[in-house]
C-alpha cells in the first residue's frame, strides 16, 4: 500500500499484481469460444444431424435451454419440489435468480413441452401475473441470462442465415444501392428475423431432412421447422433465381445456395436478436410494435417494379426481434391493444407487413402484467357471450406469481434487497439453512455530516429472519390454521416441512390445510420492507454504550416495530390490511424473542452441552439394542451394545428417568424399552435407517433432525442456569458487581454469543439485556 505522505495521488499501489492485458486476452477467448466462422447450407445440414438443437423451433429450443442446467430439490409451502436450476440466473452469478414459485415455473416447463411436442397448447399466449415485486422482472431477465449464454455453449448453438448477391450481377442488390466486391463484408446481409437456415430448402426438401433427423434421434419431441423464408430473405433468393434461370443454369438450388451467395452464422442469442422485448414506454402504431415499418426513403431507393420491396421495411418490432426463439411483451397492460392482434399468431405462426408481404414467425409468446391487466380483461364480463374480450381471455394460459411463504427465501431476498449478494442459498439440510436465516448482516453507510465517510451498520442477528418472518405471517390465509397453531408455526411449516413438538416431529402431511387457501396472494411486500429498513440504516440512534458502539446496531424488535408503525402512512395497504398485519405481529415478536433466547442460553450453557460425538454414540447403541446387532468398539472388536452408557445417557443428558428404572445389570425396564422404540428407534427409521447399506454409519443422518436428540443438543431452560450457577442474578446483567457470579457468566456469554453465533460485542449486549430484562421479571 503507499505511504502517508500527501503527494496529490489516490494512495494506490503503483505495481498492482495485475497484468492488464490478461483482461483483454480472456475477452478474446470468450468470443472465439463464442463466435463461429460462417458455414455453408450443407455443413450447417451435418450439424444439424449431428446436434438437433441447433435447427431445434422456438418451444423446443427454449425448453433444451432451461433443461440443460438441471434441477435440484427444494421445499417450498412444505412440500419437496425439484426446481430446474436455469431459474436460479447461474448464467449470472444469481443476480436476478427467481426465489420461489417454483410450482408456477415448472408448471410454465411443461406448457413448453407440450407446446414443442404439439401435444396441445399451441394457440395460447402464456400470461405471467401477480402482485409487483413477486419475481416477474426478475423472471424475464433470467430468461435473457439463460438464453444468451446456452446460445454461446457448443450445444446451444443458435443460426441463421446472411446473403450476397453483389457477385451475381452489377445491378443494384441487397447493398441498398452501394456497389462492392462479392468478397467485401460490407456486401454481406443476415435476415433481420434470425430465419431458421432450413427454411432455405424447398418444403418437400426440408420435410424430409427433419424426418432423417428425428428417425436417428431418440427424443419424444421431434424437431420441426414450418416457417417459410422470411420476405428479406426471400428477395435474395428469388433475385438469384432469377438471374442464374435467365443463364440457362439447370442446378438452380446449388447456384442460389453457394457459399458465394449464401452463407451460415451462429449469432448470440439477446435482445433483439432471438429474443424480443416490448417495453411498458415502447410507443408506435400497433403494426410498428409488432413487426416494424417501412422506411420511406429505402422504398423511394430500392426499385421493385411498383411494390414494396421488403428489403425497405426496419424488422424493429418485438415479434421480428423475438422470431425464431421468444418474444415476451412486458407491463401488457399497457399495450392491452395489441393483445387482440396477437390471437392468431401462436397457432397461425404468421404475420403482414403489409396487405401483399407476409412473414412467418416462430416464437414463443410470454407476456407479463401486474393484476391491473386483468381488471381491463374483465370489464366486460358482464356481457356473457358478448363480451368482446372473451376470445382473447380464452388464448390466455395464466401463470401466477405470488409473495414468497417461506421464510427463508424472503430472508434471502431481502439481503439481496440490501446489498449486492447474488449467491442462491443451497443447504444439504434445514440446519444449514437455518443458520443463513439468523445471520447478522453489515451495511455500509455515509456517517458524518457531509456524507463523505463510510461506516458500517449492523442487523443484529434475527433481524433478517424478524423482517422476513413478518412479511410471510402477513402473506399467509389465518383461515385454515389447524387447532394448536398460530401463524408463525405455519410459516414454519411451509419453509422446512415439519415442526417439532416436545420428542415428536409433525410433517405437512399431519395437518390439513385448505387448497383454496389465498396463501402469498397479498401481504407485505419486499419492498416495503427493503424500505423501512433502509430509513433505519440512515435514521440516528439514541443508543449509547461506555464499552460498545450499540449505536450502529440494528436490533430485530426495531425493525418489527417500524414495519408495523409504517402501515398507516404506506398507501399500498387498505384499512383493513393495516389492522390484519398490526394484529399479527404479537407472535412474530415472540418468536424471534425465543430464539435470541435460546442464543442466550446456549451461549451461557455451552461447556455444559453434550457433545455429538456422545450423542452418535447413543443412537448406535440404541439401535444395536433394538435390533440385537453389535457395535465396534475403538479397538475394531465387536461387541453387545452398552447398556450403562445408554442409561447414563437417558438419565443425565435426557433426564427422562430415575436410576430406579433400571435392572441391576442396567437393564431398562418397560417404560424404557418403549422410550427407546418410539421416540428413538422410529425416528431413526424416518431418516433411512431401515434402507441403510453395509457402508452406512450414525454419521450419515443429522442427530438432530431426531426431536428428542434436538432436545438435548440445543434446549436448556432456565432451571438450568440455576441450577448450575447458583449465585447468578439476571436483575444485575446490565452492569453485574465485579468479581461475581453474575459478571463472571456475563462475560463468558457475550463471548460465545459473538463466537458461536456472529455477533457482535454490541449486538451481544443489547440482545442479553433484552433478554435477562425478561428473564428478571420471572426469576425470583
């Protein structure tokens, strides 16, 4: 780093361990991995043989797209779900990866394979709605992500095809006019509509190399290509055709399609190449926003014998842009008008640049609205059967965006909110996830009076997990809450699927929840949450500390409380929505109090905690008693299982039984034999015991995805803490007496709070006062 003397300069190493060139060199091998030298009609024909994708129609292509990246399994409302990875923007590091609504997504897969297949769906136009900030953005993005990067891969090729006729003769062509050499670029012309290259072949021709392809390929979608060459395209060709028919030239086909005239380029896949975008600000007649528009001085140019000449018309138009992949009109209700003139398009597969020219289109047609598009859609139901709307609202195949119900994708999509993370959460269990959950998250901040210095501010621990917690307990139907549970336990319910009560863990499965349930329909939405708590993050604190700077944190109940505070003044919620969230915050609150609690808890009980290698132990021996096996001991013999190590552990770490329910040899007596078959033994046979194999081991499953070991592991109470620390007085915690008891346990605490959890030395103490504040109501 440079030194400290003030020499006008930035302060920046002057050597940096960077070559910039290497920058430079791997922009070069991106585009040569990307781009390829144009190929002739019958090379590209071999490819096409040899890689159907390449030649693959719009639905298919799409479909291999997403396909391609696999799946992994999530839970989501409770439920496992295998969620296809293309939703996750891997293509972009996540930036705009789709949290959530995975059913909605897979259902939007299988449309497009039944619509690739022609199973059915070809004439509907697939409409992508809900409430804003629910993922639709994001959702087109991600597809523009997927897409532009399969198309660079060398499976995901994407072709089209580009023309020359300026060798053929010394009249005007393609150039618009300007005269070069049949080998200058510049006399080079791609169709403006990425036309499939086999649309060059004569019908009979092209039917019968897609039959070829799809006999020697094992696929149950077929490849298929109905278009015709589009009318840039078309001109070219009939212009070669007349010029080598007027030389007598017999192999017609082979003069038009020589490498000189006719050549074959992969493009990259985006927007406006494959892939068109109809803005909610894009303005024009309806015709312009489609296709394009003829351009008055290129048809005053280009002689055509007293017609429009398609080489004069722009190809700007979203279904231009979007043909030969996919074309997605965004905020639809703000071309509501067009929708009507995109009925016949999906199963037609066609279009007019004029009354005389007309364009076949390939493309997949997506549009997306908030629930404003809908309103218009319905304003005439009550016409019945003459409701002018009625054909365009049977064409619509709806897919329905929701507010995230879990909450550990809010949590996550808040973070992203905040900061620039982009990773997707992936966790081999609910633990693992669960720590993602709590995390305590640092914000940088201006934090002087000119706003030039940058300092850090901290949500303490539980503060996401509060914020999230909330906006689901918002989201969720309280209509169909089973007897015993409240809110957040349905909350809890819907992100890990099941919840432990005492020795016994309760799936999804064990409750009854209504499927008509409006769950996620309406609520709390992200950003209005992002919002408050970004008015925290800049708002000054009045929280002072001697030792710590608690001032910069950020605690959980200081979110809850703006959140609800917030409402009356927020226009998005009705009277009746602010009155429903305000009543639901109260167990909301308790939650998160619950788990700093625990935090506590563990934090002063943590060299008093079993460890998981007794635990292991435990469970094997458990397991070798039920099922009259062996267990190995350190020195490899096997051996019967231990019946004191069992007893111990049931009587000093469980604390389920006397010394008196034993035998003297140890043996367990009745209510012990039924203990270890049913709270043990059947909890391990829901975790894949009975399927194990000779390799498997206790270490192979979570000890504490068992209820009654989850217990032991995390759970003290309070009696505890008396029980071992005799002289400690929670009424001191906020300044304890030096050398006590009580300063003693405060000091270890805040210690292992910010060691074993992530907090902060600040965080720590404003959380265990909050706590011991509680505690000390309850002490005495």
């Amino acid at each position: 780093m440079a030194t400290g003397h003030d020499d006008g300069r930035t302060g920046r190493d002057e050597t940096p361990d960077r070559d910039a060139s290497e920058f430079v060199e791997a922009a070069d091998r991106e585009l040569r991995e990307t781009y390829e030298e144009p190929k002739s009609l019958t090379e590209f024909v071999d490819e096409a043989f040899r890689n159907p994708t390449v030649a693959a129609h719009a639905s298919r292509y799409l479909l291999e797209a997403i396909e391609s990246m696999g799946t992994r399994t999530v839970v989501e409302v409770g439920e496992e779900k295998e969620r296809y990875r293309f939703f996750d923007d891997p293509a972009n590091d996540g930036e705009h990866a789709i949290l959530g609504n995975t059913e909605v997504l897979n259902a939007f897969v299988d449309d497009l394979r039944s619509i690739a297949a022609e199973r059915g769906k070809a004439e509907k136009i697939i409409w992508f709605d809900g409430p804003t900030a629910t993922g639709k953005s994001e959702l087109k993005r991600c597809l523009v992500n997927g897409l532009r990067e399969f198309s660079k891969t060398e499976e995901g090729r994407r072709y089209t095809v580009e023309w020359n006729i300026a060798s053929a003769t010394e009249a005007r062509g393609l150039s618009y006019g300007e005269e070069r050499a049949a080998a200058d670029e510049e006399n080079w012309f791609p169709s403006p509509v990425q036309a499939n290259p086999l649309t060059v072949f004569p019908e009979e021709v092209r039917a019968d190399i897609l039959e070829r392809i799809n006999a020697e390929v094992e696929d149950h979608i077929d490849l298929k290509v109905d278009s015709k060459l589009d009318p840039f395209s078309r001109e070219a060709y009939d212009y070669l055709e007349e010029q080598y028919r007027r030389t007598g030239e017999e192999d017609l086909f082979s003069a038009i399609t020589d490498p000189n005239h006719l050549r074959v380029k992969n493009y990259v896949v985006d927007v406006g190449h494959g892939i068109g975008v109809l803005h909610s600000e894009d303005s024009g007649p309806p015709k312009e926003r489609l296709v394009g528009s003829w351009m008055r001085g290129m048809l005053q140019e280009l002689d055509s014998r007293g017609r429009k000449n398609p080489q004069a018309f722009s190809y700007d138009g979203v279904l231009s842009q979007g043909n030969g992949l996919l074309t997605i009109v965004e905020d639809a209700a703000q071309h509501a008008d067009l929708l009507q003139k995109l009925l016949n398009v999906p199963d037609e597969k066609t279009v007019k640049l004029d009354k005389g020219i007309q364009m076949d289109i390939d493309t997949q047609l997506l549009i997306i609205s908030n629930p404003d598009l809908e309103a218009q859609l319905n304003q005439h139901a009550e016409a019945g059967g003459a409701d002018p709307l009625k054909a365009l609202k049977r064409r619509l195949d709806r897919r329905r965006f929701k507010y995230l119900t879990n909450l550990s994708l809010e949590a996550e999509l808040i973070r992203r909110e905040l900061t620039n993370e982009t990773d997707v959460w992936r966790a081999d269990s609910y633990d693992e996830l669960e720590t993602l959950i709590r995390e305590p998250l640092s914000v940088p901040v201006r934090n002087d009076d000119h706003g030039t210095g940058v300092g850090q501010r901290e949500l303490a621990p539980h503060a996401v997990e509060a914020a999230a917690l909330y906006s689901v307990v918002t989201r969720l139907d309280g209509e169909d809450v089973p007897a015993g549970l409240d809110l957040v336990d349905k909350a809890k319910l819907f992100d890990r699927g099941y919840l432990l009560d005492g020795d016994d863990r309760l799936d999804k499965d064990d409750f009854e929840f209504a499927d008509d349930a409006d769950d996620g329909e309406q609520g709390i939405p992200v950003t209005y949450t992002r919002d408050v708590i970004a008015d925290l993050l800049n708002d000054e604190s009045e929280r002072a500390h001697a030792e710590y700077p608690v001032e910069e944190v950020i605690m959980p109940r200081d979110i809850l409380n703006a959140m609800a505070e917030g409402l009356t003044g927020a226009p998005v919620f009705s009277t009746a929505e602010r009155t429903e969230y305000e009543n639901r915050l109260v167990p909301v609150k308790n939650h998160i109090f619950q788990r700093q609690e625990e935090d506590v808890l563990d934090a002063m009980m943590r060299d008093k905690r079993v460890d998981e290698e007794t635990v292991e132990e435990y469970i094997e021996h458990v397991y070798a008693w039920a099922t009259d096996e062996q267990v190995e001991n350190d020195r490899g013999e096997h051996v019967e299982p231990d019946a004191l190590k069992m007893k111990v552990f049931e009587t000093d770490h469980l604390g389920r039984f006397s010394p008196e329910s034993y035998g003297a040899d140890h043996g367990p007596s009745p209510a012990v034999e039924e203990f270890r078959r049913n709270k043990v033994i059947t909890a391990l046979n829901r975790h894949a015991w009975e399927n194990r194999d000779e390799d498997f081991s206790v270490s192979d499953i979570d000890p504490k995805e068992i209820p009654i070991i989850k217990t032991v592991l995390a759970n003290y109470d309070w009696d505890d803490v008396r029980r071992v620390y005799e002289d400690f007085d929670p009424n001191q915690w906020a300044d304890p007496p030096s050398d006590t008891e009580t300063a003693a346990v405060k000091e270890k605490t805040l210690a292992n709070l910010v060691e074993m959890f992530g907090y902060s030395e600040a965080s720590a103490e404003l959380t265990s006062r909050h706590v011991m504040s509680q505690v000390s109501y309850k002490w005495d």
